[in-house]
C-alpha cells in the first residue's frame, strides 16, 4: 500500500474515532467517558510497536501522531472536565474535522504552496480549509455570548491555527485540543481583555517573522522569540519584557558594529530557537516561580539573569572591537581577540556595564527606584556569571565539541556547546545572589 493510502487510512480512523468520541459524549455520563478515553490511549500506547496494527499508527518512520492523537483528547478533557461539554466538543472537533481537512485539502496541488513552522510540512490550502471549518464548528458549539466577541474569537482562531501550523512529527494531534482547551480553561477561569491578548498576539506574530525575514532569527528561534514576547506580555507585563528587548536589541546592535570593523562576519548570525532557549531560560523559570509565589526574590532572580546574558554578551561582542588581542583562561596566552574562554580589558568594562545597567533599568521598572545595595549585588552576581561562563568556555566547550554527538549536528537549528556553556553560565547569577542576599 502506498504511503498516501496508509496516510488516507490513519485519517479515517482518527475522523471516525472523534466522531465516536464526540456521540458517546452526548449519551453516557462524564465519568464513563474519561474511561473510555483511557482505555482508548492504553490500548493506542500498547499496540503501537506491533507490525500487525501497522495501518492504525504508521505514515512514515517520523510519525508519532497516533501517540499524540489520544494524548490530545484525554487532556483536553481531563482539563475540560468540569466546564460545559461544549468546549471539549468543540476542541475535539477541531482536531477530528478540521486537521483531517487541512490534510486532505492540502493535497490539491493547483496554486498550492508549501512552508515549514517546525519540521511537519503545511500548506496553504490546507490552512484555508482549517480556518473555515473552524469558524464554522466554533459558530454551531460555542454559546452566542461568545462568538459575538470579535477579539475572542480571533484569538481563538489564530491560537487553533498555530497549534496546527507548529507540528513536530505530528504534534499537532495533542497541540491543537489541548491548546484550545487551555483557552478555554483560562477563559473560564479568568476575566481576560481579549482585545488586548488579541493585539499582542498579532504584534508579536509580525515581529517574529520580521526578524526572521531580517535574518535575525531562525526560524525556530523567531518561533520561539514569538512564543516568549506573548508569555511576557499577556501573563505578566511590560515591565518583564523590556529588560529582555533591552538585551536583545543591544546584542543584534553590538554583534553589528563587531562585524563591520573587524570586517569578519560570522557565517550567521541568525540566532536559533537553542540559542534564544540558552539565553532566557532561568529568567522564564524565575518569572514563573514569581507568579506562583509572588515573593519578590523571583523578580531579583529575573533580573540577574537577563543582567548576566547581556554582561556576557556585551563583552563578547565590544571586547573585540577595542582590544586586538585576549587573555585565554585556559592557558594564559595571548591569542586573538574573541577567542572562546578569553578575556580582555575592554570586554571586561563591557561586561561590568551591561550587567550595571541592565540591573538599574530592571530595579526602576520594578520598583520605581532604585536601592543601591541591591544593585551592586545584582550588578556583581552577573558580572561574576559572566565571568563563569568564560571559565566554562575555556574548559569544558572544546571538550564538548570533542564529542561525536555534537560534531554530527550541522544543522542551523541544532544545540551546540555554546548554548550549553551559557546555560550552566548565567545559572551561576543566581547563585551568586542568592549568597549575596543571604549576607
């Protein structure tokens, strides 16, 4: 059989599955529902290796969508559960209706085209017929109240067509119900200004492919950019996100002005979803503790880290433009200026300052002034991390790079050493201000 049938086939079964799901919904109570969806994602999990259920899981070697398929649904409803059958309905019509359009109708071949989010190929024509059945399925489920709120339904729309578009060997099977269901549950829970989150999400949407157009960013890292500017924006506030355009808009500023006097571009400088990952990660995590805690400690611990990847970065991409020459760590030897686990005069003032003033904007964005003492011991905690990262560098990357694992990942949007000497690097910040405060 060939591939396109096996394709055609799983679809089936799936669009019937969903169906089955959706009519037991309306016939047997919650509670014998959630155990038929179990029963259904054990028996799903168990037959997946076995040759004889071929048809039911495989359309490539890559696929995993018949894991994620009832993954997606149990979810769903398990965070649906206590809120009206009409929004697991309609995510699971979402996933059982429109997906199973958009690949079918992607098939048409005539004024077609193709693009890749993630690693799962979409198309145009595919995305049109999953904006359309949406809209239709949310119109026949969905309360009036609802639909009739244009900024609620754009970001419904937009979040569904997202989690369809940024599909991983066919993640979109759990992305696209359990996301809807996320929405719903906040919506539910939560009195959100949907005109708001609707304009953050366009405005990020467009700057992502902005600066993934100005070949700022891969591909995955304008997605993952997009992914943390409407975390920063719609959860938290404005005061958590400037700090970090403060750090990234001076490092694409700085990597520039590098380029061009040393006149030795590097082969790209766009960054990748890794290196956007490496760089925010402790700050996101600290972000988040501070939302669930709401202890002030957590905002100190966001600004060190952000602090400490611009000090690093500062001195990576200024040390070299004023010194021609720098200090490895490793050795104690001279060698030309950027080279890794290095150190220069310039680089160091530039890794003091970035740390002093990213640490100030932060301090008076937060707390509308600014107390000295806690600046100096963010101010030093990130210049120190800063410094850590550069031990690591000198010590540990060429030792990574050594590793067969990495000496295979050629891809641009691939982890490297680098990406994991700044993580463990900047970590060191907050362990740094946290002894500092404990004095």
């Amino acid at each position: 059989m060939s591939l396109s049938s096996a394709t055609l086939i799983r679809k089936l079964i799936h669009f019937f599955t969903g169906i089955l799901i959706l009519v037991l919904s309306y016939i047997v109570a919650k509670d014998v529902l959630l155990w038929l969806i179990v029963a259904g994602s054990l028996f799903s999990f168990v037959t997946f290796r076995y040759r004889r259920f071929y048809l039911l899981h495989k359309t490539s070697h890559e696929s995993l969508g018949t894991l994620f398929y009832p993954l997606g649904i149990l979810s769903s409803y398990l965070l649906l559960y206590t809120f009206p059958l009409y929004y697991f309905q309609a995510a699971l019509l979402i996933l059982t209706i429109s997906d199973t359009l958009a690949n079918l109708i992607g098939q048409v071949k005539n004024g077609n085209g193709w693009f890749r989010a993630l690693s799962d190929r979409k198309s145009m024509h595919g995305i049109a017929g999953f904006v359309i059945s949406s809209l239709l399925i949310f119109y026949l489920l969905l309360p009036v109240n609802l639909i009739s709120n244009p900024s609620y339904l754009f970001l419904l729309l937009m979040l569904a067509v997202v989690m369809e578009v940024m599909s991983w060997r066919g993640s979109d099977n759990f992305s696209i119900p359990f996301g809807i269901a996320v929405f719903f549950w906040l919506s539910e829970n939560y009195r959100l200004d949907y005109t708001y989150l609707a304009g953050v999400f366009l405005f990020m949407g467009v700057g992502g492919v902005l600066l993934y157009r100005l070949k700022l960013l891969s591909r995955g890292g304008s997605i993952a950019a997009w992914l943390l500017g409407n975390y920063l924006l719609m959860a938290l506030g404005t005061a958590w996100i400037i700090p970090v355009l403060v750090f990234f808009i001076s490092s694409v500023i700085f990597t520039k002005i590098h380029s061009a006097i040393r006149r030795k571009p590097k082969k790209s400088n766009s960054r990748n979803a890794w290196q956007v990952v490496a760089n925010i990660l402790w700050a996101v995590v600290s972000s988040v503790l501070w939302i669930i805690t709401q202890n002030d400690i957590f905002i100190y611990l966001f600004i060190v880290y952000v602090a400490a990847v611009t000090s690093d970065t500062w001195a990576s991409e200024i040390g070299p433009v004023f010194n021609s020459k720098s200090l490895s760590l490793s050795d104690l030897r001279w060698y030309e200026a950027g080279v890794t686990g290095g150190v220069s005069f310039a680089g160091t003032i530039a890794a003091f300052a970035g740390a002093l003033i990213l640490s100030a904007l932060s301090l008076f964005l937060f707390f509308g002034e600014i107390n000295l003492l806690v600046l100096f011991y963010l101010t030093l905690s990130a210049f120190l991390a800063c410094f850590a990262d550069t031990l690591l560098g000198a010590f540990v990357e060429e030792k990574l790079l050594a590793m067969p694992w990495f000496r295979k990942k050629n891809n641009i949007e691939s982890i490297n050493p680098n990406d994991l000497v700044n993580l463990a690097g900047s970590l060191t910040a907050g362990i740094f201000l946290i002894l500092f405060l404990s004095l």
